[in-house]
C-alpha cells in the first residue's frame, strides 16, 4: 500500500497553499525519498527539528507543533515501511520536478516510467523431519514418536515439548517456560526462612560475643589478684587455675571466630543465590523466545505463541522448519488399560521413554502409571500407535509406591489453541 504524509510547507509557497485549501499529500515509493522531501531537509536548520504545519480547512487555519524527534522518527518509520515488492512509478509534475511514488496520480502521462520492484529472497524452510528420519531410521511408530520430541531449556530449568504441526507448532506446560505464581511464592518462603534462620544465629553469635567479653574481664581482674598474692603452695595453684581458664578463654575465642567465618559463608552463598534466582525470575518472566534440543541435539529457538489462562498448557513455533510432528488419538482410542509411553527428558536425560498403562481418564487428566520425572513435564503421552493421547503434567508423589502420572488430554490443547493452530 502507498504511505502517506503531509507535504512540507517549506518545498511550496504560501499561495500555493491557499489555492489547494485542502491537505496536500505525496506519497513515498520504497526506493528513496522524493526530491521534495530531500529538499525541505536541507533547507531546513536542524534536519530533525520540523516546525510549525499549517493545516488549512474550510473553517480557516489551525496551527500546532511537532518536535523534531517524534516526527523524524515517524518520517523514518514511514520511509523504511514501505512494501519492498510494490512497483515504484517514476514521472515529471508540472514543474519539472521528478517523483518517485507506488501509488502515481490518475492524471499521470504515459511518459511516467515503471521502475522494476526489488526482489527479496525467501528464507529456505529447512525439512528437519527428513534430516532426523535420515540420522536415525526409526522402525517403530514409538521410535518415530521420539523425533517430534524436544527438550526445552529455560533460564530456571529444563522440560519436554513436542510438535503438533508441520510447521513447527509446539506443545508443553506453562509451567515449564513460566514459573508458577504459587511456586515464586515457595521459594522466595524458603529463602525467607534461611534469612531468618541466619539472623537469630547472627543474635546468637553476638550473645556469645558478649558472654567472652565478660569472661576476658573477669581473667584481667582475677590476674591482677594474683599480682598482689605473697609466692607459695596457694598462689601455684591458684596460678595454674588462671593458665587453665585462659587456655578455655582462648579455645571459646578461636570458636568464635569459626563461627563467624562458617555464617560469613552462608550469608555470602544465600545472597549470591538470591540475587541469582532473582535474576532468573525476572528473565522468566518476560522471556518469550526459548532453546529447544531436537532427538540429534539440534538447538534451536522456539517462540512464544500463546498461554492458556485456564490450563497449563503454552504454545510454541519454530519458523522456517517443516518438522516431524505427532498425530492426535481419537478420545475414543483412550481407555483403561491402553498401553501408553511417556517420552521426554526426566532428571536431565534427554529423549527418555517410560511404560505404562491408562489407570484413569476424565474430562480433566488422563491417569497413567507410567514413571513421570522432573523433566518430563510437557512431553507427550503416546498409545502403541504412536498417536498422542495428552501432554505429561505432573505425578501425585505417595511414600510407600510409585505414584500416579498426570496428562492433559490432547483435545484440550488442540480446543485451547484451535485459533493459533494450522486448519489441515
């Protein structure tokens, strides 16, 4: 499309102006700005400081300012906005003068010349589901499964994904890229209580500080009541006594100062974590872009296409790649009983698979006891077939079993994003 601004009052005269008594217009093509713009810079004394407009109306004149800044980076953006691959018209007005526009005057005379639009070379879209087919020759719909897999790496800590599209959709849980309100609350209560914890034995310390003070005194005066003591059995003994309770002045001293030393440490580790953790919220908060590690170890980065309010579920993209991705289950498919695998990275371990059978299902979860680590949050819970049945969520940890694994049904993901999803 053309794009438009008020034409300079300084390039014409004021008669010309008041002849037009409308608002006068050029328009801007994407090889360079029109000489006319050119020459109102140069005349002007300061390129950016652009003074009075003068909009002329039926009702007679109204005048305001713009500063140079605002409007040089509004001529700026204009300038650079346009379409690269609109056809630039290049003609004489009545002047002489030559302008450059995309969007000539219907009056143009056949004179005008149709400069050729600049081409822009498309981004290859590089197939990555034949580069993993080719490295890895998968034999089983499981082991094919395992390429639409990915590990996600945040600045707090890592999970699974996996493709839903062609075109480089990715699915997870919100909680694997954004930290939940619930748990920034847990820690910042732990480190509220470590702080605490260091405070009372900073108390404690300083407490101790002032019982061996009293025990140095105490020493100083019983030494100079052994001063004024005549030599004999009496003052021997009593002088050991002295040397002994010095010996112990000197022990408490040298623990003291342990102490202080060992919570130096602590106070100097917890405020280092603190700040750390700080830090990380304050990225994971506000990232939107994310490294992900494809089956061969591939890095690449995904970004930030939606989060669902209601479910803990996020969407991702990789743009320019035509990956592999899995194919939803019909709920039909679902049922107690139903062999199921979780694929992801548990505990730091890369493109891992647990199996185990359906306990469960309702309008809410999919019940597996399937093993389902940290690190396995977001990645898929597949049937034999390879299909996906639900996006692994988390596990009710118990003291004396295993456990039971959570999976958001896939069709509440695919309802959760049907807007941001491809339609085939």
């Amino acid at each position: 499309m053309a794009l438009r601004i008020f034409a300079d009052p300084f390039a014409i005269s004021e008669q010309d102006r008041i002849e037009g008594g409308e608002q006068r217009w050029q328009t801007l093509g994407s090889v360079e700005v029109s000489a006319r713009v050119e020459r109102w810079q140069q005349q002007t004394e300061v390129a950016m400081n652009i003074r009075l407009i003068r909009h002329i109306g039926k009702g007679g004149h109204r005048s305001g300012k713009r500063y140079g800044f605002v409007a040089g980076l509004s001529l700026i953006a204009l300038v650079s906005g346009a379409p690269a691959g609109a056809e630039t018209y290049k003609y004489q007005d009545e002047q002489g003068r030559w302008q450059y526009t995309d969007r000539p005057p219907s009056n143009l005379r056949q004179s005008g010349e149709v400069l050729p639009a600049p081409m822009t070379k498309p981004r290859p879209t590089q197939n990555l589901n034949a580069a993993l087919r080719a490295k890895f020759s998968p034999e089983t719909p499981i082991q094919e499964a395992t390429l639409s897999t990915v590990t996600i790496k945040t600045s707090l800590a890592t999970g699974s994904g996996f493709f839903i599209s062609s075109t480089g959709h990715l699915l997870t849980n919100k909680h694997v890229i954004q930290l939940p309100e619930q748990e920034r609350k847990n820690i910042q209560q732990t480190f509220g209580d470590a702080e605490q914890k260091i405070e009372r034995h900073r108390q404690r310390l300083a407490w101790r500080e002032q019982e061996l003070e009293k025990y140095r005194k105490d020493l100083a005066q019983y030494e100079a009541y052994l001063g004024g003591l005549s030599g004999g059995a009496g003052k021997a003994d009593q002088q050991a006594y002295y040397q002994s309770r010095q010996d112990q002045y000197q022990t408490l001293q040298q623990e003291l100062a342990a102490d202080r030393r060992q919570l130096q440490a602590v106070e100097d580790k917890v405020a280092t974590q603190r700040r750390e953790l700080d830090w990380k919220l304050a990225v994971s908060g506000a990232a939107n872009a994310f490294t992900i590690v494809l089956k061969d170890g591939v890095e690449l980065t995904a970004a930030l296409v939606a989060v669902s309010p209601d479910h803990d579920l996020a969407l991702l993209k990789v743009d320019q790649r035509q990956t592999p991705f899995l194919h939803p289950a019909a709920p039909q498919a679902i049922g107690q009983g139903e062999p199921v695998y979780a694929i992801g990275s548990p505990v730091g371990l890369r493109d891992s698979i647990s199996a185990g059978v359906v306990s469960g299902v309702d309008s809410t979860f999919i019940r597996t006891d399937a093993k389902i680590y940290p690190g396995n949050s977001g990645g898929p819970l597949i049937l034999a077939n390879g299909q996906v049945i639900g996006i692994n969520t988390m596990k009710q940890i118990t003291e004396k079993f295993e456990g039971i694994g959570y999976a958001i049904p896939i069709a509440t993901a695919l309802r959760e994003f049907a807007s941001d999803l491809p339609r085939d």
